[in-house]
C-alpha cells in the first residue's frame, strides 16, 4: 500500500492511496478461504470447497468482493489517520468498489480529507484578560434566597388559602397550556406543575406566572422543549405564543430554619457552630456567581487565543457540524455559524493541547460527565455500545474541561489573585483542584471540584 499527500488550501488537502494487484488479491484469497470454512455444498465435505466454486458463482464472488471493499476503506482510513500530519477531523474518499479485474490491476482509491494541527508558536498561556473581580454574595441576596428555600422546602400547605390570592415566588402551582406544534402545526396541549421561581424553568415562565390568580387564562410567549422528529436526535428549544390557564395554586408553610439546615445538608445538620442557613445559601449563591464569572473569563480567553494565532480552519468539518445540527431538529435560521465555528476550533485545540500536556482527567472527573450524559441522554442500561459510546465522551469532555481550567489559571488579568491567589474565591469555596493536573500516570490524584460552570458544546465529533 503507497499512502501519497498533499497540501491543498487551508486545511484540506488531497490523497492517494495506492493497493497493488497483490495487497488487492491477497485480501481476495483471504475472504474466499474464510468462506469455504462454513460452506456446504452438495459433493464436498465442510471446509473443502475449492476456491473455483466460489469464483464461479457470481453472488458469492460479489459478496466476497463487497467485503474486501469495506477492509479496503478501512485500511484508507487508518492509513490517512496514522500518516497523515496534525489530526484528521474530515474524511471525504471517492467512491470505490472492488472488482476481479482489481485482482490484477490493483485499485487506487482518491479523495480529500482536513487536518488540524496547532501553528508553530501556538500561544495559550500568559493571555490578558479584561478586569474582573471576585464576586460576593450580599446579605440582601441570602435573604432573599432563604425566604425563597423556606417556602420551597416546606412541607406543610397553607390552610384557608384566600381564593384571590396571587401566585408568588415558592408557590406550587398547576396550569394547563397550549400552543400549535411547530413541526406539525397541529394543536398541543398539557398540564404542568412547578413551583415558581425554580431556576430549572426558564425566568420568562416566572415572570409570566407571579402575580396571576387562579382560573386567570392569558398569553405569553415562552420557550418550550421541541423533541426532534428522527427518534435519538435530541430536541431543541423554540420560543412559542403559547396559551395558559392557572388552575390551582398551592402554598406551603415556611420550614423552619432548623428543616432548611437539615435540607441543605443532606440531613446531617450543622458541621460546625460557624455552619448556619445563611452561611450555607451565601455559599451557594457565591459558587453560582463565581461560575458566572469563570465562565466569562473562558469566553474571552477563547476569542483571544483565535484571535491571536493563525489557524488553517478545516470549514468542511465546520458544515459537517451545521448539518449534524439540522439534521437534529435545529432550525438553520437559528443556527449561528460563526459560533459553530469558533467552538468546533475550540474543541480541536483543546485536544491537540491536551495531548500535548499530556493532561489526564482522574476517574471521578470521568464519571461526572458520564452522569451528565445519562441524565441528558438516558441510561444505557444493557446497550453496550451506546455505554462505551458514554465512556469515550465522558472521558473526551472531561479532558477538555481540566484543559480549560489549566489554560484560564494560565491567563493574566487585573483580579486574577483575586480567583487564584493562595486567598482566592476558589479556594474559599473549596475548588482546590482548578486547573491543577494530576501527577505523571497517576488517575486520582485530583478531588473534582463540586462546579460545572462552563460548556463550549463538549461532546465527541466524529472523523
């Protein structure tokens, strides 16, 4: 086999791939030989069929030949992966199928692909920043933020709830809803119960909710959950004029502060006498902002790093990107191409630099995102392919959030002692390990810090 590449524009570039007549009949006799051993035919034992029989029926020698066409594809593709500079990220080979006369002729198999690889003089550590300083959480906003879990938490309803009553942050409340199915454009309808204020639903269906009463129907428009229509595909969300009608309305009474200290400690109560409900939800509402903030900082630090390396941009696996989200439900006119493009690039230098650091998500960081995936895409019970499928992405993700992590702790910017420093925020919470790679060939070294506060689309992309 002769492997033969060379440079197009940007990042493709053209192939050739050259099997002699031998590699061709070599592979031939080896399938025949394979097939003999389980064939039965009239007149032969088991195993001794001579090989002419096989030549000589037309389906059996199309079938072989099938066969020898798809080792054949793969070993292009190994060949391209293995030889080729940088990372293949697409493949396109011309069609080919293999034929007797290939037997003596040889085949020669032609297409593109891209590469990724990082320019020479890559630059990623030492990036400024804008400003940012460490954030606080205000007794006003723990306040706040008690009231709210006590009313979440409690367990007992508000007898002799006055009829006009209007809903409130905490309040439980069941409400029909409608709208006209965008795929179908046929009526939808549903009830649902949240309890209101719940970051889980979007703040629109908050505010649309607070202060109505119930038996009070209106309209608003509100993103809802779309399921794609090819089964597996995943779903999108879509802002709909929709109709609502609130049809009960349930208050509980406040915990008490001793019930919502068990809560927010899994039932073990206070640690110790610094331990309090407020200190608790400030620690809360502190992890929250400081995600915020670390999740800013990351959008930055990837705009400058494209910013300030040239890069070969491979823009068919780019469209490759666009299709794959159309093809799962998601409107083209909602599709922003230049983000496709700038978090698929991001996805390629996380992974060419991480194996360049040689950086290596410990177990526990693994199993994180391995939830993450079951709790988006549901378990895989028995499915053995859609697990190791998991495990594959969950291990992919994992590497480039800790590579992420590394990357931000290596960029300069006015307050950054302020978040990294031995007195920083991330050590105040307890997220020791930020940015800090395990020991050589030692999977865990690291605790997991107890934060998910970034997401540039991590999931596996295909060649």
């Amino acid at each position: 086999m002769e492997v033969l590449i060379e440079p197009l524009e940007g990042a493709q570039k053209k192939f050739r791939v050259v099997f002699s007549n031998e590699d061709v009949r070599s592979k031939v006799e080896k399938e025949i030989r394979s097939a003999i051993k389980g064939l039965k035919v009239p007149g032969y034992r088991v195993g001794h069929v001579p090989a002419s029989y096989i030549r000589s029926r037309a389906p059996y020698l199309a079938s072989i030949h099938e066969s020898v066409t798809e080792e054949l594809r793969q070993a292009v593709i190994d060949a391209l992966v293995n030889e080729g500079s940088g990372t293949v990220v697409f493949l396109d080979p011309e069609p080919f199928s293999v034929s007797g006369e290939h037997e003596s002729s040889g085949i020669t198999v032609l297409g593109t692909l891209e590469s990724f690889e990082l320019p020479e003089g890559f630059v990623y550590e030492g990036i400024s920043l804008p400003p940012e300083s460490a954030p606080a959480a205000s007794s006003e906003e723990i306040a706040k933020d008690v009231d709210y879990l006590s009313k979440r938490i409690g367990t007992k309803v508000r007898e002799n709830l006055p009829e006009e009553s209007q809903i409130e942050e905490g309040d439980h409340v069941t409400f029909a809803f409608s709208f006209t199915h965008p795929d179908t454009n046929l009526p939808y309808e549903n009830i649902q119960t949240i309890t209101v204020g719940d970051p889980a639903h979007p703040e629109a269906l908050t505010r649309s909710l607070i202060g109505r009463r119930v038996g009070e129907s209106f309209s608003e428009k509100l993103p809802f959950n779309i399921p794609a229509e090819k089964k597996g595909a995943g779903s999108r969300v879509e802002t709909l004029e929709a109709h609502l009608k609130i049809e009960s309305l349930k208050r509980f009474e406040p915990a008490t502060p001793e019930e919502l200290l068990k809560a927010l400690t899994g039932g073990k109560g206070a640690g110790s006498p610094e331990e309090t409900v407020e200190s608790l939800i400030g620690k809360r509402i502190l992890e929250k902002k400081v995600s915020e903030a670390l999740s800013r900082k990351l959008d930055e630090l990837v705009l400058e790093v494209l910013s300030r390396n040239t890069i070969a941009i491979p823009e068919r696996r780019i469209d490759l990107e666009v299709e794959r989200m159309t093809s799962a439900g998601v409107p083209p006119n909602e599709i922003d191409k230049e983000q496709v493009r700038r978090e698929t690039l991001w996805w390629f230098i996380l992974d060419s630099l991480s194996q360049k650091l040689d950086i290596r998500p410990d177990m526990q960081r693994v199993e994180h995102e391995y939830l993450s995936l079951v709790r988006r895409g549901g378990n895989p019970d028995k499915d053995e392919g859609k697990r190791r499928e998991y495990v594959e992405q969950a291990f992919l993700s994992a590497r480039r959030r800790l590579t992420e992590e590394f990357l931000l702790k290596k960029s300069t910017f006015s307050g950054w002692e302020e978040f990294f420093g031995p007195e920083g925020v991330l050590n105040t919470l307890g997220w020791k390990t930020f940015g800090v790679l395990p020991e050589p060939h030692d999977h865990t070294a690291q605790e997991p810090h107890a934060h998910d506060h970034h997401d540039h689309g991590h999931e596996q992309h295909q060649h």
